[in-house]
C-alpha cells in the first residue's frame, strides 16, 4: 500500500523552519538567515521512498505585517494549511508561550488535523528549559505528538520523520519519484542573491531588499551569465550595500556565485546592480513584477 501526503511546516520568524526543511531533505532548496521573515514563499518540495511520498510546504514566519508584503507572507502560510494530513508546529524553548505563538496555535485549534509540537534549537538550550517549555505547550494546545529536535544538528529528525509517515494516508504518487521541488531556476538564484545580502548586511537594510532577475543566458562553453537587479529602498541602503570600496557587494556576489556554481553545475557569470525602488514593499505593481503575488 503506497501512501502519501502533505506535510506544512510553520511557525514564527526564525525559529528553524527552512533549517528543518533543508536537513529532510539533504540539500538546501530553502534559504536560511539569523534574521526573521527570511522565507517569502511557500516552498514545496518532495521527499519520495518506495513506500510513501511527502510533500513539504515550507512557509513564512508569521508575524504582524506592517506592509503589503508582510501581508503577503503571512497569507501564503496560512493558505499552506488548507488540505494538509500533517502541521509542524514550530518554536524554540522559551520562558513562557508568547503572543506571536498563542497567535497562530488559536488559528491551529480551527483546523481539523493533527498538529506537531516541534521545539527546535535544543542544542542551544538547557534540558531543564526544554522540559519546562514542553510542558508550557501542551497544556496549552492538544498536540497529537510532541517531540524536541535540533535542525541544524540533526538530532531526532530521523524519529519526526518516522512518526510523520504514521500520519500519512493511502494515497497515489502525486509527483514524479526525481522531482524535490516546485520552484524554478530562477527563483533559487534570485533567492541565493538575497540570502547572501541578508547574511553580510547589517540589521535596518536586510527587510527591504529583493532581488529581480535580468538576464539568464548560457553561452556555449556552458557559463551561465546571470544579472540581477538587488532594490533597495533608500539611497543610504544602496551605499551600505554597495560598502566601502565596494567590499560588500563584491562578497555578496563571491558568495552567490560559488553556490550557484554548485547548484547550476556550470560555471556562472554573475552581475549584480543595486537600485533604489522606494517603498517597493507596498508597491502592488513592483511586488508582483517581483513574484510576490497571490496565486488566485
Ligand atoms: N542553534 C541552532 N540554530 C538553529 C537551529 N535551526 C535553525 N537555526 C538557526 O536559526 C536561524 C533561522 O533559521 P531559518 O531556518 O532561516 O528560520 P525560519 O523559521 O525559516 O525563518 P523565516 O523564514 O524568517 O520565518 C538561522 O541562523 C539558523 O542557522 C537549531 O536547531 N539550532
Ligand atoms: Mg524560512
């Protein structure tokens, strides 16, 4: 009997989502910071045995926004629980429940399917912690499991992922056994750019930056020849961007260029342009030229 099944993972800003994503899968298809509301997108991507299929929805953190493309952000994570056999409920170990959780478990008491305690991070936090933080949560809501992991160490990934299969139903094969995601070319080398940037760049500029495809050509030596625009959303971001003598967009392109080298498996050109779009993030027009848009 094969089984199968949808699988959304969720939760606040930084607690570890595309992290947990990434280790299942062995390959990083989901960009990753230290700084929250990374994930802009619901990333779907496909994990296929011979007994079963799942398919993962990636989604972004859930917060307050504060401009259309907060709201965006938390509108796709929340469609991301429409029809699902499974919801990870991400968090870190914590004192007590906050509101941005207490937020989206009263959303999760409304949906008719088991819900996952996933408290990730345990590496970094003492068992006394942990404990204590487990128990906070599930007098707080009836989860069908519970169980503390480390995405980034990998520890009790292997036994999440066992109790997930339980969950999964009878069901065909939806996808193609080679296929592991739903995203395109060009939105891994766009979201790599913006990874890169978010990594080198200070605190006020990372939440303003997007990144919009150009040009994406291969020659016929196989090199890829890739330009982007980086926008940002004041001229001062522009100039941190840029750095001094140009050092931090030259890194953010190093960076860039030798992933997408690995990811592309081919040699890639890669030129980066930054421009000042303002207030692109409550620009409908730009925010859809950008990819971020609502799929109905
Ligand atoms: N110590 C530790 N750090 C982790 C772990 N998992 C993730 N992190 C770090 O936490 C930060 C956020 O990770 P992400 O995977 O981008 O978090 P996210 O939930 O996808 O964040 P958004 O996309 O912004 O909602 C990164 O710096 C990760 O390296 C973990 O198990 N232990
Ligand atoms: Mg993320």
């Amino acid at each position: 009997m094969f089984k199968s099944g949808f699988v959304t993972i969720i939760g606040r800003p930084n607690v570890g989502k595309s992290t947990l994503l990434n280790h299942i899968m062995g390959e990083k298809l989901s960009i990753v910071s230290s700084k929250p509301q990374t994930t802009r997108n619901n990333i779907q991507t496909v994990l296929t045995s011979e007994e079963y299929q799942m398919v993962f929805v990636d989604t972004p953190g859930i917060h307050k926004p504060r401009h259309k493309l907060g709201e965006y952000m938390v509108k796709v994570a929340k469609d991301a629980l429409k029809e699902v056999d499974v919801v990870l409920f991400l968090t870190n170990p914590s004192d007590e429940i906050g509101k941005g959780d207490s937020m989206i478990l009263e959303q999760l008491r409304e949906i008719d399917v088991p819900v996952y305690l996933v408290l990730n991070k345990i590496d970094e936090n003492t068992q006394e912690r942990v404990a204590k933080t487990l128990k906070a949560y599930s007098d707080f809501f009836p989860f069908k499991e519970i169980i503390p992991i480390s995405a980034l160490k990998g520890k009790n990934v292997e036994t999440l992922l066992d109790l997930m299969k339980k969950e999964l139903p009878e069901g065909p094969q939806y996808y193609p056994a080679e296929m592991i995601t739903d995203v395109q070319e060009r939105f891994i080398v766009s979201e790599t750019v913006r990874e890169k940037a978010l990594r080198l760049l200070s605190e006020e500029v990372p939440h303003g930056i997007a990144v919009d495809i150009i040009q994406m050509k291969k020659n016929e030596i196989g090199t890829y020849h890739i330009e982007v625009d980086l926008l940002c959303e004041k001229a001062s971001h522009k100039g941190i961007i840029i750095g001094k003598n140009g050092q931090t967009l030259k890194k953010i392109g190093e960076y860039a260029r030798k992933d997408l080298e690995k990811f592309l498996n081919c040699k890639v050109n890669l030129k980066i342009w930054v421009k000042v779009r303002k207030e692109w993030r409550d620009n409908p027009m730009l925010l859809k030229e950008l990819g971020y848009k609502n799929k109905k």
